[in-house]
C-alpha cells in the first residue's frame, strides 16, 4: 500500500515538474513549485523522515512561495519565449541523473539496520549523549553539540541569505514619499 | 477503510493538480493550490493511522498552518500586487 502512494506521490511529483518547464505563465509556476514541494514532504512523510519532512513543508512550501511572489512583484508575470530544444542540455542532465542513479546502487537497502549509517557513530551517540550533553533528545545533542560548529556556519549561511533576501526586496525603504 | 480513503485522496490530489496546470484563471489555480494543500495534510493523516502512528497527526496541524500563511501571501499579492509596502498609488498596501 505504501509502495502504492510512493508511485503515486512519485508521478504527480513528475507531472508537476515538467509543467513547471513548459508553463509560460510565473504565476501558476510559483503555484505549482509550491505544490510540489507538498508532494516532497508527503514523500518525506512516507519514507520516515519527518523532521526533513517539516522542514521541507515550512522552508519550501511556506517561506520559498512567499519570497517567489515577492519576486514576482517585480518581474513581468510572462516568461520571454526562448529556444528551445537544446540537445546538449539535455545529454548533460541525462548524464548527470545516470551518474546519480549509478551512485545509489550499492547503497545499503532502505532501512537496513546494518547499514554503516546505523554502526558508525550513532551507537556512541545513544549510549553517551546523556552523560556529555545532558539533553534527553538525542538528536538535538547531535545537531546543538556534536555538530555544534556544522550548525553555526549553517545559520551564518541562512542569515546572510536572508541579509540578501531582505536587500533585494528593499526592506526599510516602506516610509519613503 | 483508511486505504480506500487514501486512494480517494490521490484522486482528488490528482484532479486538483490537473486544475493547478489547465487554470485558466489565477482563481482558479490559487484555489486549486490550496485544496492541493488541505488533501496533502490529509493524506499525511491518513498515512499515520495507515501505519498505526497516529502522532503524524502533529505534522498534519503545522501543515494546516503553512497552508494558510501560503494561501494569506497569495491572496495578498494578486489584490496589491506587492506583499508589505504599497505599489504606486495603492494606498491599501500595509493592509
């Protein structure tokens, strides 16, 4: 059954994408970039993985909507007929995407408990954590401690993006006459 | 009964994209946008009892929120055309 949805998910996820290419019009594109990130969560949510799942729906569904209306208001709403149909694009990215699947086959099967991931470091984590950290979230430790450095620069990257975003949409500039 | 409710719920998340993709009017694809939404956080729902986790019901209420806040930007923009200050001469734009 859950294979199922999985298909199903897979192939909306698929019809949306390739309408967003064709699409001329921006704002049924930001529409349906937005429904697709939905659909990214539910696959999230159905492979297990919820907290990428909330992420995804928050920061892809939520927040990247938002800034492709913002701008949106200050583009023209119909995309400028271009050529189409270069051959060389596409052999790259279908080359790109079989180096890609080639990368994932000998991946451990999914949700295998042998898997390196599962033997690595992670046993550590869940026998010490609460002894050198003290949070009774293990993940948490990993992400606030373990990694505390990786999710500094992680924020720094957010923040100046954000420095960016809120430039670009000239922020502060609301009280000129 | 919550796989027949599944499958009808792709039907419908089906119908609402094919609306999304044909328009032809901004209404239309905005509401299809946001039913697209309300069938996903369902679906979510569903998939929790379908695996007897029910506590994806959580993740279903945030998604509910997002929807909302999502729905809330795009309303605004396609009446002011803008998402804070006023454009022009509109003096609705803080509204």
């Amino acid at each position: 059954m859950i294979e199922l949805l999985d298909i199903a998910v897979l192939s909306m996820m698929v019809v949306s994408a390739v309408a967003v290419l064709w699409l001329r019009n921006l704002f049924a594109v930001v529409m349906l970039s937005g429904a697709y990130s939905l659909l990214a969560a539910t696959l999230y949510v159905l492979l297990d993985a919820v907290d990428v799942a909330f992420t995804e729906a928050a920061v892809g569904a939520g927040i990247a909507t938002v800034l492709m209306l913002g701008t949106l208001t200050m583009v023209p709403r119909q995309e400028k007929e271009t050529r189409r149909g270069s051959l060389g694009g596409l052999l790259v990215v279908a080359a790109t995407g079989a180096l890609l699947v080639y990368g994932t086959l000998d991946m451990p099967e999914f949700g295998d408990p042998d898997a390196p991931i599962h033997r690595h470091v992670v046993p550590r984590y869940m026998q010490d954590s609460p002894a050198e950290v003290g949070l009774p979230n293990v993940v948490t430790s990993v992400l606030a401690s373990y990694r505390g450095y990786d999710t500094l620069g992680e924020t720094t990257v957010i923040f100046t993006a954000a420095i960016g975003v809120m430039a670009l949409l000239g922020w502060g500039r609301r009280r000129k006459p | 009964m919550f796989a027949a409710a599944a499958f009808a719920l792709l039907v419908a998340m089906g119908m609402a994209l094919v609306r999304a993709l044909m328009g032809p009017t901004v209404y239309d694809r905005i509401l299809a946008v946001n039913a697209f939404g309300t069938k996903t956080l369902l679906m979510i729902a569903v998939v929790g009892y379908l695996t007897e986790r029910p506590e994806f019901l959580d993740i279903a209420l945030v998604y509910a929120l997002i929807n909302f806040i999502g729905t809330v930007a795009v309303t605004k923009f396609v009446r002011f055309r803008s998402l804070g200050h006023p454009v022009g001469d509109a003096p609705e734009g803080e509204i």
